[in-house]
C-alpha cells in the first residue's frame, strides 16, 4: 500500500503547485503541507482530505488509492440481497492508516455508496463507508445486517449474557437477536459530503 504523503506530493507537483499555494487553496498553512508530504503528520482528517482533493484537482478516490489500474469503485448498497461484495467485479481497496488510526482490520475492505432512493439508518445519500465483509461480531459498532429478507445499518453491541442487542437510527431501545438475522459486514470508517 502507497503511503498518503508521497501521494500528496506527486499530485502537488503534477498540479504544478508549490507548498505555499497548495496551502492556501486548502487553507492551511505551507508547513502543514510539508508535514503531510513527509509523514510526520499521519492522521489527516476527512474535510481536510476532501479540500486537499479539490485543491489538487484530483478525485478524492486518486488521492486516497493513487493511479492503480485496478482501482475500485464505490458499490452500491441495496436494500435487498445480496451484499455489494458478493458482485465478482467488486474490487476491494486498502484502507490508508492515516484515515483510521486506531483501526484494527485485517480482512478485506470495500468501498460503498448507499444506492440513490435506498435510505439506510445511520447513512445519508453520498455517504461514503469502508465496508468490511464478516459474520462475526467484533466489537460495538455500525454493521450492515440482513433481517427480514432486508439489508439494514444498526448499531451492534453485546449484552453481558452475550446476546447481540441491535438498535435502529433513533429508536429508543435495542432489539434482540432473531433466527433470520444475519451479521453481513462492518462498517470501519464513513465520510460525508461537506460542502466547501
């Protein structure tokens, strides 16, 4: 996986641009430019990544993945089966280190977009979610499950008897785990449109 701060660097000088007038159309300063250019700043964060983008003419999937010919595109998520990484063409993505710092993820990884007109609890059109395909509880958190013959975001956390609680976007309280339930993948880092 190429690192973040090179990538930054090749695209500033393919835009022909130097640190001071990169800083400037991101609005920052020229020596957090040079930070993020050398690594020494590793956790950079999505608004900044977002003008960063902009700022260097580049879609944010370039400055986050670079040029690879095999780059994937987002999936869509549907409301029906099956999951979005089950399409043979699904193409996974390595997830930068300094998006999500604190992520302990070893598996794979898919970028996905909710489908226009499918609303999920927890996303808004455009959202953009690192998606990790797994059956299996990790920890607490966002996770795309199926239910009722439906793909539904809920937040997943475990009782201290063990069972799974499931909790929609604004309910007031969890539901419990039921025979057609099942765990699909774990949503690992999601980004929103912002407009500038």
């Amino acid at each position: 996986m190429h690192q973040l701060g090179p990538r930054i660097k090749a695209l500033r000088e393919e835009a022909k641009l130097n640190k001071a007038a990169l800083a400037r159309r991101v609005g920052v300063s020229d020596v957090t430019i040079s930070y993020w250019e050398s690594g020494a700043i590793k956790q950079i964060g999505h608004e900044r990544l977002v003008a960063l983008a902009r700022a260097l003419e580049c879609p944010l999937s370039r400055l986050l993945e670079g040029d690879s010919s095999g780059r994937a595109a987002p999936l869509y998520l549907r409301r029906h089966p099956p999951a979005p990484w089950h399409d043979r063409h699904a193409g996974r993505i390595d997830l930068p280190f300094e998006l999500v710092p604190d992520l302990e993820w070893d598996g794979d990884c898919f970028l996905v977009t909710p489908a226009p007109d499918e609303p999920f609890d927890y996303l808004a059109p455009g959202d953009l979610v690192a998606m990790a395909p797994t059956e299996i509880f990790r920890r607490p958190g966002l996770y795309l499950i199926q239910q009722e013959g439906e793909h539904r975001v809920r937040h997943v956390s475990q009782a201290e008897d063990g069972a799974l609680r499931f909790v929609a976007s604004g309910a007031d309280a969890p539901t419990g785990y039921t025979p057609d339930t099942l765990l699909l993948g774990k949503l690992l880092a999601r980004w929103q449109p912002d407009t500038l």
